[in-house]
C-alpha cells in the first residue's frame, strides 16, 4: 500500500495542553477528487518530472459518498484514456489521479496528514508543490494535493482504482494527537450511472 506523510507545520500558533492527555480532532477535508491527463515530451512516455497536465477533469464532491447511494466515487477515466491516446498522433499521454485536502487551522501544528492509496509503492503517490508541505489558507489552515504515480496505459488506469485513507497523525511523545481516518473510494473504469 502507497503512502505519504505530509509534515506538519512547525510555525503554527495552535497548541495543546500537555495535561489535557491525548487529543481528538478532524481530519482532513476532500475538497476535490481530479484525474490529470497529460503529455511527455515527444518521444518517449510521461514521467513525473516531464509530465504536462493538459485536461483536469474533477468528480463533484458533494458529500462523501459520492453522487449515488453506493458511497463510491465512479468516473471511466479508463475508457477516456483510451480514447485520447488511441486519437493521439505526436505525443504519448499519462493520467494521475489527485486528491485536494484541507486541514483546519487547529491541527496543522500538531499533527501530519497521512494518506494511503489502494495501490503499492511502484506507483507511489506524492504531494505537489514546492514545498511538500500544502499551501496556507486564509485564517491558518493549508491546502495539499497528494497525486498519485502516472499511469501509462489504459489497461493500468484501474490501479487507481481503490479505498483510500486519509488522517491526521501525531508520533512525538508526549500528547498524541490523531483523527478519526476518512476513506474515500473511488472507481476509475464506470460511470456513476452504471448498474452493478
């Protein structure tokens, strides 16, 4: 199983009280689920340091649970990745899948986001940006988007398929700090309108 630790962050003003004992708080919110397609250089296939995001297209984050009763959130990224790359004539294409989340200002000091993916190292995930870090909200909170590995085939676009575990994690001694974990499963090879 893939997974990523994001650091939290040391210049926070949110404490805890040592005597308070362990402490419970939210985890991370799914603000959007993206699959980026994109392109290589001409040659050769994607990778994750020449790889061009062309297409974002994002699944409606309602609730959690998806848009229909199965709590699954469903878009055949599979079927429309073989369609780009079979019409596709000078380059060849990858898709990854994102996830967006928010962590309020209360918990970014004392606890780090850890996320799990369905699939295994080989495909890794990461954290985009510069800083491997998210990015500061207004009033102290942050914003991080932890993207899979590319996927090179439309055979292999189910590997992103899966349960994936996001939460809020404190290892220092002392108080610890942890959230509930949010799972979020995703399907990349059906619509949401499908049966069965």
């Amino acid at each position: 199983m893939a997974r990523v630790v994001v650091p939290r962050l040391p210049d926070s003003t949110a404490a805890i009280d040592p005597a308070s004992g362990p402490q419970t708080v939210d985890p991370p919110t799914v603000v959007a689920i993206r699959l980026a397609f994109g392109v290589g250089k001409a040659d050769s296939a994607p990778t994750p340091q020449s790889f061009k995001v062309t297409y974002h297209l994002s699944i409606p984050v309602f609730s959690l649970g998806g848009l229909d009763p199965d709590g699954v959130y469903e878009f055949d990224a599979a079927a429309l990745f073989d369609t780009i790359t079979g019409r596709a004539q000078r380059r060849r294409w990858g898709v990854r899948l994102e996830l967006e989340l928010e962590q309020t200002p209360q918990s970014v000091s004392l606890a780090d986001v850890v996320v799990e993916a369905p699939f295994d190292d080989a495909l890794g995930l990461s954290v985009l940006g510069q800083s491997g870090r998210g990015k500061p909200l207004p009033g102290g909170g942050r914003s991080i988007v932890v993207a899979s590995g590319l996927v090179t085939a439309a055979a292999d676009v189910a590997k992103l398929s899966g349960t994936y575990a996001v939460q809020l994690h404190s290892s220092d001694e002392g108080p610890a700090v942890e959230s509930t974990t949010r799972e979020v499963r995703i399907d990349a090879t059906r619509f949401e309108f499908e049966a069965g």
